[in-house]
C-alpha cells in the first residue's frame, strides 16, 4: 500500500512533460518571429539589431531544449556560447 506522501510517477512525467512542450513552444515561437523579422529586415535594414537579439535568444531557449529534451551535453554548450555573442553584438547594434 502506498503512503500518502508519496509522489505519483505520473505526476513527474507530466511535469517533465509540460515543461518540455513549453521550451519547444517558445522555440517555435521564436522561430517565427526570426524569419518575420529577417523578411523586414531585407526591405528595411533598421531591423536588423532585432534579427540579432531573436537569434540570440533562439539560440539560448535551444540550448535549453538541448539539455533538458535531448540530452546533448556538447550542443547545449555550444549553443549557450553562441547565444551569448550574439545577444552582445545585438546589444552592442542598439547602444551604438
């Protein structure tokens, strides 16, 4: 008989499971708001710090997806790096 304090397997799984869609969601999310603003930024080149900052932040939710859905220790590092650079020549594209 299980006690009372015990947590269901299932309830874990679940969570995991939310989690992951919410990481893949925001991926998508963000992927799309990549390509709109690639698309702007042909026609329109003031666009372009903001093509730098989604990528940036695509980049970092992957590296997120990576380690926690896919378990690959090597990408997550690689794209958290990237990421980061990115996210500060964006930075950098605003302030100057």
């Amino acid at each position: 008989m299980k006690q009372k304090n015990e947590k269901n397997k299932n309830d874990k799984i679940y969570r995991n499971y939310a989690f992951n869609q919410a990481g893949m969601l925001v991926q998508v999310v963000l992927v799309f708001c990549l390509l709109v603003f690639a698309v702007i930024s042909i026609f329109n080149s003031e666009f372009m710090p903001a093509v730098t900052l989604v990528t940036g932040l695509t980049l970092l939710v992957m590296a997120y997806n990576n380690y926690r859905i896919y378990k690959r220790k090597s990408f997550t590092m690689l794209y958290i790096a990237i990421g980061v650079i990115v996210l500060i020549f964006g930075v950098l594209d605003l302030i100057g």
